[in-house]
C-alpha cells in the first residue's frame, strides 16, 4: 500500500447525495486510475488518467465522475445517478504502461 | 475478445505443501502478466510480472511463476504454503498490441492454506 493513501477507509451515502473519494499518491507517477471491486466480479475499471488535465473514461464509468489537476491528486465522485454504488473502490498509479501499485482501498456504503 | 481466466474460484492446501494458482490468457502478442494478492478489506499487493526473458520469474514473498506461451499460461506457485498465504490472488495482462492497453484482469481465486 505504501505511497498510495485513499481516504476514508469507510463511507455512507444516502439516496441522491455525491460523495468524492480521495486518492493521493507520492510515487511521482503519472498514470491514475479508480477500479470498481464487487464479490465475485474482480477488478472493473472506472476512470483512468495518464497525464495532468487529461482523463479517459474505463468500462463503468456511467454515474462516475474525476479530476487530475495534479499529478498527485486523483479524486473520484460517485454522484447520484450511480444507482448501485455500494462496492470496494481501489485507487492505483503507475509509471506509462508499468506496474500499478494499489492504495488501500475506500468501502462504500448507501444507507 | 481478449480475456483472462482463473479457472479455480478457489484452491486448498495444506500447510507445507506446494501450491498452484492458475490464469489462461487470450491476448494476441506479447503481453505483460502480472500477479497480485489481496488480504481481506485492504488494496492489491504486487508479487511478480513477466515481460520478458527467463519464463520463470521470482517474485515477492517466496512466489514464483512460470510463463508457458504455447499454453499462454502464467500459473502462480510457492513450493512450501503458509497459512498466512490465504488470501485473493488476481492474474492481470497488459496487451502490447493494438490500441488498447489496458490491463485486463481475472476475476481472482481464493486461496486457503490449512493449518
């Protein structure tokens, strides 16, 4: 996990509220990326951003929403329209086409 | 469409003795392959990759893998398991080829070291 910090560990949304998860990173990488993890259906991804300012949208990224205004920074929204967001959301960050290295993940629940 | 598959949802072992976790890919190329371990609520921990050279690679924590491209498989092994090797171990490929390099992930085995 070291070098990759996500918080909070644990979240509760209510019905028709965003949240905004946090993902920070002191690996000087470039590459960010948010996954989505739910039991039984491995690792999907959501957003990923290879370079300051630019961002592309993964294989879920409906109801989702991020921003990479520094390098280190690589926040995720799941906004309202996100009907079932109750999932384990890992933030990684790689060197281009390298490694990823994983944070320690953020647990969202809609009560 | 590429793919990656764990064929086992699960895997059990006695404690000492050699365990195998398998992952298949269908990737044209020369992908990367990666291997990761999850313990229960916290991120993925990189063991090991396979880029290029040797097709057996060492990696962290006393793993190995071996890369087999006529199989095009990348089985996971540890001669001796403990049981603190239980734990979720996820396969993941790289394309090299193509435009879309992605990491392409399997949906993981569980591994279960008994005492």
């Amino acid at each position: 996990d070291g070098g990759i910090t996500q918080s909070p560990k644990y979240l509760f949304r209510k019905e028709g509220q965003n949240v905004t998860l946090s993902c920070e990173q002191n690996l000087n990488h470039d590459a960010m990326y948010w996954y989505r993890q739910d039991p039984g259906q491995g690792l999907r991804l959501i957003y990923y951003s290879q370079i300051v300012n630019d961002f592309q949208k993964g294989d879920i990224a409906e109801g989702y929403s991020v921003s990479r205004e520094k390098k280190e920074s690589f926040p995720l929204t799941v906004t309202s329209a996100q009907k079932n967001p109750t999932a384990f959301y890992l933030c990684a960050s790689s060197r281009p086409g390298d490694t990823q290295y994983f944070g320690p993940g953020t647990r969202l629940t809609v009560l | 469409a590429q793919s990656v598959a764990q064929p086992e949802d699960q895997v059990n072992v006695a404690e000492g003795n050699p365990l195998t976790v398998k992952c298949t890919y269908s990737v044209s190329g020369n992908p990367y392959l990666f291997w990761y371990v999850q313990y229960p609520n916290r991120g993925l921990q990189f063991l090991l990759k396979y880029i290029t050279g040797d097709n057996l690679v060492k990696g962290s924590y006393g793993f190995e893998a071996e890369f087999n491209k006529s199989q095009t498989s990348f089985h996971l092994k540890k001669p001796s398991a403990l049981v603190s090797d239980s734990a979720l171990y996820f396969c993941a490929v790289r394309p090299n080829a193509g435009n879309n390099r992605k990491l392409i992930w399997g949906l993981g085995t569980s591994l279960a070291v008994n005492p």
